[in-house]
C-alpha cells in the first residue's frame, strides 16, 4: 500500500455471536434488570415533606474597610 492509497475499514469482517442457542437471552437479562428495579423501588424509603423553614436570610456587609 502506499501513501497515496485510502485504507478502508468497516464492520462487514464482524460475525455477530448466533442468537439460534440463545434466543431469549436479552429477555432473561431484561426482566433481571427490570426485577433489580422493581426490589429497589419497592425497598425506598418514602421521605416525609419537611416544613418549610422560616425566614434565615443572613446579610454580609462586602467592602472594604482601610
């Protein structure tokens, strides 16, 4: 090859694994995925509302002084 010629790559090489002995494997991974979910959701712990705090605005006199 020199260096006036285009080098050309692409996937076309690439064999995908054979889905026919696995055919349900992204179903099987799926519904784990979507059962990890589901057990944390069900385990979250539901947070009660704070009351709203009340007025804490605190003012800083910026300058300076000599």
């Amino acid at each position: 090859m020199t260096n006036n010629q285009q080098l050309e790559l692409g996937f076309n090489s690439i064999q995908r694994r054979p889905t026919a002995g696995h055919p349900d494997d992204r179903q099987v991974r799926a519904a784990w995925w979507f059962g990890q979910m589901r057990r944390i959701v069900a385990g979250a712990v539901d947070w009660q509302a704070t009351s709203r705090p009340g007025n804490q605005t605190t003012w800083h006199k910026h300058g300076r002084t000599k």
